[in-house]
C-alpha cells in the first residue's frame, strides 16, 4: 500500500550542487573526519527504504542470523534530513542522492493544512508498534478536544511536537540556507505559528502537553502539566529548532516562543536541580536516562548564545561540569542510565549496572564541550580532542567482518515481519554509530538504533567546522587534526609522532595553534619551522602564535608525545588503558564481539600514510 501523505502535491524546489575543489593528496593515516563524513553518507542514506519514498530504518540487529533492520515510529529520519546535507557539505559526495529529494519531498507533503508537520499512517503500518515507557504516542488529540489513541482507525495522521518538528525546523533551515528558496522559509515560519498556538502558555513559560496531535488539534488547557522526561521530550526537543528559525531566518516569534520553553525545563519541569544536575523522580521513571537531559541541555545553550543570556550559559556550563563526573572524561564514554534501573523497570540486562553508553550522549557532551568553548565560558578543547579521538571514533561502523563471527547457524531465522528487512543489513550501515557500545566493545547485544546515527552525523559537522577557524585575519588551528580548508590545509602525525603539517593557503597575520594538554604550557620542547627554517613563537594561553604566513607557506610544528598507563572504572568494568597523547592505544579486558581500541599500529613511532581525495567547498554553513 503506498503511504498516503496529507498533500498530495508539493511546490517546486532545486538541490543546488556542492560546489568545491577536489584534489588527490597524501597525508598521514591518522583520524579524519572528512573521511568519516563520506562513510557517515552511507550509513544515512543506506538504511533506509526504497519502497517506503527511502524512510529510514529506526533500528538494527546484528546478532540475529541474518542481520536484520526494522522501521518503527519516524522519530529518527529528522535527524538524517539535517546531517545529510551537512555531510555533503563536507565531501562534495553525491552518493545516494536520490535520498536527498525523496526526503526534501516528503517534508513537503508532511504539511498540515495548520502548518503543522504531520506523520502519515495509512502505508506505514509500522509507525502503530512503538510504544514507549511514557505512552508516547498516545493520547492523541483531536480537533473537537477529545482524545484517543493511535490504534484508533480514523486516525490517519499525528504530529510530534519533540524530536520530529524540531529538527525539521533545523532541516529546514538547513536547505534554505543552501538555496534561498522562499519555501523553506514561509513553511518553517508556518511551523512556529501552529507550535504557538498550540502550546499552553502561563505568564512567564509556555509548555505542551503530553501525547500527539492530528491537524487542527484543540488540547485541553487544565491538562496535567508534564514533568521529568515527558516534559524533556514534549517541549524541550523544539527549543534548538526555535532558535536555528531566529537565528537563520531572523523570525522573532520563533526565539519568543523558545524562550518561554527554556524558562518552563529550567524552573517548572523538574528536570534540572537549581544547579544543572539532571533529576527524574516521575511516575513513568525514576532514574536518569543521561540523553533525555543532556540534549535538552544543549538546546538551552543554543538559545542561550543566541540571546546572549549570560545566567543561562552559567547554568549550562554547571550543568555540564556535573556531568562530567558521571562518566569518564579520559575516554568519553558516558552512560546511558546513570544510576541503576529499577528491577521494576523492564529493560535489558546489557543496559543496567551503567555497563553501556549510546553515541547519542556522546555526541552530547562533546557539543556542549564545543559550544562552551566558543562561546568563551570555558576552555574545553582537550575534552573535545580527547572524546571525538576515543569514544566518538570507535563508535563509528568501519567494519563489517564481525558480524559474521558472531552468528549462530543454528539460530538462523529467516521469518520477516511487516517493515522488517535483511537486505545487504551489514553493507548498509557502514558508516553509521553504535547503539549501545561499552567502553570496549562496539555493542553487547543488537548494534544501532539509529537517533546515535543521527546525532553522531550531525557531530562531525559540528568539529569539522571548528577544526579550523578564521577571523580578524588570524588562522587558529583548534583541533590537531587531519583537515583540508581554503586557508589551509593540515596533516596531523597524531598519535604516532607529535607533529603537524600545516600548508597556508591564504595570508593571515597570525597563525594560533592550540597545543595538546599534555605539553605544559609555555614549554620550550614546541619546536616550530617555517619553509624549513626555525621560526619563533609567542605562547598565547594554550596557543602557540606565529606571525606573517603567505600564501604557500610550510608549518611544521613538533613536540613529545608519550606513552602513559592509566586504571580507570568506566561503566562500572575496572579498565587498564594504555594511551599515547591523547588516544587510547591498547584497553584491558579487550571486548568480545566488536573490541574497540585495535590501534597497535599508532604504538610504531613512524607514521603510516594514505592517499585520500580532499574536497574544499565554496561555502560553508556557521552552523554551530
């Protein structure tokens, strides 16, 4: 049955090409987020459904035989749409394009009569399976007030106002700011003016309540106000898309009504303590789910930038500096629940005992890490470099030949339900993030749910744009990391030698260079040359400064690195960790399905190198 969208017809739009320059080049075989951004193509574009206008698939099973991939609720897909073109961004890949417009045309025909952005259900009979511990989607709400549920057969469309609408706001924002059709625009400001009219609003916050909504829905005003996780997933999930609207598309309604949501998760939803701490002490649950909070916390901080509300930040930089006390800042790994999970509570045994993380509070902790910094709060560049080199790299589908190793031939199960596939399962994730790895293995049980997919694409645009920053005719090298740049291009020898390559492409004034922590500051042992010959530097903080760089100029900048052995206890497993600067090298006890950290190679003191295609875009989008 084809799937039934509430417009039949869309207006029409272009996909402007990724316009750049591509070039062969050397450089050391060492972690490169182009390079992962072309294999995190493959793992949005791959899993998703030819037949279902290439819908994405929400979740992953390895450990069956054979592998398998199933739709459920579209919660994840948003999430896709607005990393896709960031990654091509990146890479200038076409790969798989016929996904871009498959999904630019649905959003389309996803628009309410309302503006509302709605999810149709005739021809996904998959989006009725999820039931979630906090009941989502139901209740659902009516036009005439009254409530029913989704199994409710005149129910033909729902809208979210979480997940979905607020990174298709981002989506949105996304493409207009590659096409400058009007479209995108008027649509996303439509979005805005339904979201306000359905929100409740008291004097000084505004909130929504609980469930979904068909077109031209009416909410009962006396409703129960949502607290804990509820109130995370039905209001704060809108507040970065608000903000991305103002903020891109100069819309002020969009930046008020967000505002009013960030006042309501602060001081009305029982979701932070005075102090940023996450809290959870709710019917539907009493212990701490750390992404629940954590992107919330993150939305904040966007709105809080983007208005310049210095006592927000403040809250967010506490919150942050708490969090990190619950998982490990060597590695990033930081857990999925962070206390135990009720016996009560009906969750795997692989997600209790805080044993496993997800990508997706990865992800988290390392933007809030990159927000804060640029922002000026604080200076958390080792926290990035340290998390998107360990936890964040090897959480990335890279290999497939596991998989194989892991099925029992006697357990083949080849019975294939509604919205399920075992198509090519392993070939098309490639490149996508894992769903619950350990601080060892890439997963303990099943492999992807694919939010982590999501969050971990948009996370490599999120570095990859603050690798390298240029302003006020000073070049500052941020992260000592592979990078292809107009104003310069960088080869990093990190973990194998401290050394960096840097080719200046345009002049600048100065060239800032942060050096990594385990230098001291202002140590004599930075040695830098310039065309081969020693050039003077001024330490600036953690930065290394050098003047008066021309076009074609050669920098080459080394200094120690060393081996160190640390014992820590992450995820409640005691480990021993071998790490060479600031990259794990060797862990003990290794993993068993997928061991994470197979880096012998970094400990050889001679760096390997590779030959890879650099791509420089024309333009590139602030977004972060």
């Amino acid at each position: 049955m084809a799937i039934e969208y509430i417009q039949k017809d869309y207006p029409d739009f272009d996909i402007p090409p990724y316009k750049g320059t591509s070039y062969e080049s050397w450089i050391p075989d060492t972690l490169d987020l182009a390079e992962r951004a072309d294999l995190a193509i493959n793992g949005l574009t791959g899993p998703t459904d030819p037949e279902a206008d290439y819908e994405a698939y929400w979740q992953v099973n390895f450990f069956r035989n054979p592998p398998i991939m199933w739709h459920d609720i579209d919660d994840v897909q948003p999430k896709f749409m607005e990393a896709l073109p960031l990654l091509r961004i990146i890479t200038g890949s076409q790969y798989n394009n016929q996904v871009d417009f498959a999904w630019m045309t649905t959003l389309l025909r996803s628009i309410g009569p309302d503006g509302l952005i709605y999810m149709p259900l005739i021809g996904r009979p998959w989006a009725k399976f999820y039931r979630g511990p906090d009941g989502y989607p139901n209740p659902v709400w009516k036009e005439n007030g009254q409530t029913t549920n989704i199994d409710d057969p005149s129910v033909e469309f729902i809208a979210q106002p979480w997940v979905a609408t607020g990174r298709l706001l981002s989506t949105m924002v996304v493409y207009y700011n590659r096409d400058n059709n009007e479209i995108w625009k008027t649509t996303a400001q439509s979005v805005v003016d339904r979201l306000t009219t359905l929100a409740i609003h008291k004097d000084s916050f505004s909130y929504y309540v609980e469930g979904s909504f068909e077109p031209n829905a009416t909410v009962d005003k006396n409703s129960k106000m949502p607290q804990g996780v509820q109130a995370g997933l039905s209001t704060g999930r809108l507040i970065q898309g608000l903000t991305h609207v103002y903020k891109f598309m100069d819309y002020k309604p969009a930046i008020e009504l967000a505002g009013k949501l960030v006042s309501y998760l602060i001081n009305h939803a029982a979701f932070f303590d005075k102090d940023g701490k996450f809290i959870e002490n709710t019917e539907e649950r009493n212990f701490i789910h750390f992404h629940d909070h954590a992107i919330d916390l993150l939305f904040i901080l966007e709105y809080a930038t983007e208005t310049k509300d210095m006592d927000l930040i403040k809250f967010v930089n506490k919150s942050y500096k708490w969090a990190r006390t619950q998982g490990s800042c060597t590695v990033g790994f930081f857990p999925e629940i962070i206390e135990d999970i009720p016996i009560s509570y009906k969750y795997p045994q692989h997600q209790r005992g805080c044993l496993v993380s997800e990508t997706c509070e990865v992800t988290d902790m390392i933007n809030l890490a990159l927000k804060l910094t640029k922002i000026g709060i604080a200076d958390y560049w080792d926290d990035v470099d340290r998390w998107v080199r360990n936890q964040f790299a090897e959480n990335q589908l890279t290999r497939i030949d596991w998989i194989e190793r892991i099925h029992n031939p006697a357990k083949e199960i080849n019975v294939m339900r509604v919205g399920e596939t075992d198509e090519r399962v392993a070939e098309r994730n490639i490149g996508a993030f894992a769903g619950w790895p350990s601080a060892n293995d890439w997963s303990l049980t099943a492999g992807i749910m694919h939010c982590c997919t999501g969050n971990g694409a948009r996370t490599i645009y999120y570095v990859w744009e603050n690798v390298i920053t240029y302003n006020n005719d000073k070049l500052s090298l941020n992260l000592l990391l592979n990078h292809a740049s107009a104003w310069a291009d960088v080869k990093s020898h990190i973990p194998y030698e401290g050394k960096v390559e840097i080719k200046i492409n345009q002049r600048c004034n100065v060239l800032s260079i942060r050096i990594p922590e385990w230098i001291e500051s202002n140590s004599t042992d930075v040695i830098c040359l310039v065309n081969n010959h020693p050039k003077q530097t001024t330490w600036n903080g953690r930065f290394v400064e050098i003047a008066s760089l021309n076009q074609g100029d050669t920098v080459i900048l080394d200094f120690p690195i060393e081996e160190k052995t640390v014992t820590e206890m992450i995820g409640s497993v005691l480990y021993t960790l071998v790490i060479k600067g600031n990259e794990v090298v060797f862990i003990d006890p290794p993993g068993k399905t997928h061991p994470l950290y197979q880096r012998a190679h970094y400990r050889e003191n001679n760096t390997r190198w590779k030959k890879v295609k650099r791509f420089v875009p024309d333009k590139h989008l602030d977004y972060f």
